[in-house]
C-alpha cells in the first residue's frame, strides 16, 4: 500500500509541475502562415589577424640599463 501511495504522490507532482505548460500549449492562438522565408544576412568573412609584435626598445635591454646606472 505505501508503495502505491509513493507512485500516486510522484504521478501527482509530475502532473502540478507540468499542468501549466500543458495549459499553455494546448491554449495557445495559432499563429498566421509566414508567406516567405527570412533569410539571415550574409555574415562578413572573418579577417585575419596578424599575431601581436613584441617591441623591445633599447632601454628595456639589461646591459643599456648597468651602463646608465654606471656598473660594468
């Protein structure tokens, strides 16, 4: 009996949650007839990107810097 009672409660959840988007469907208005279809745009070719440049500039270098701070 209690197992009955367990898949009577479950068959009873199952139908509360879905009663409202069973309602809704089977309610709904039809909608009218598309007389064409929509096409997308064309999307633009993706362009190419070149990978980024590391610019080293001369003060960046280590022996520049020990010559300005005057080590050797």
């Amino acid at each position: 009996m209690e197992e009955q009672q367990l898949v009577a409660a479950g068959v009873l959840d199952h139908n509360l949650r879905i009663a409202c988007t069973a309602y809704a469907v089977l309610n709904r208005t039809p909608m009218p007839p598309v007389a064409a279809p929509v096409t997308a745009p064309e999307a633009e070719p993706l362009r190419k990107v070149a990978p980024p440049v590391v610019v080293i500039s001369e003060r960046a270098r280590p022996d520049n810097l020990r010559a300005r701070l005057g080590l050797r």
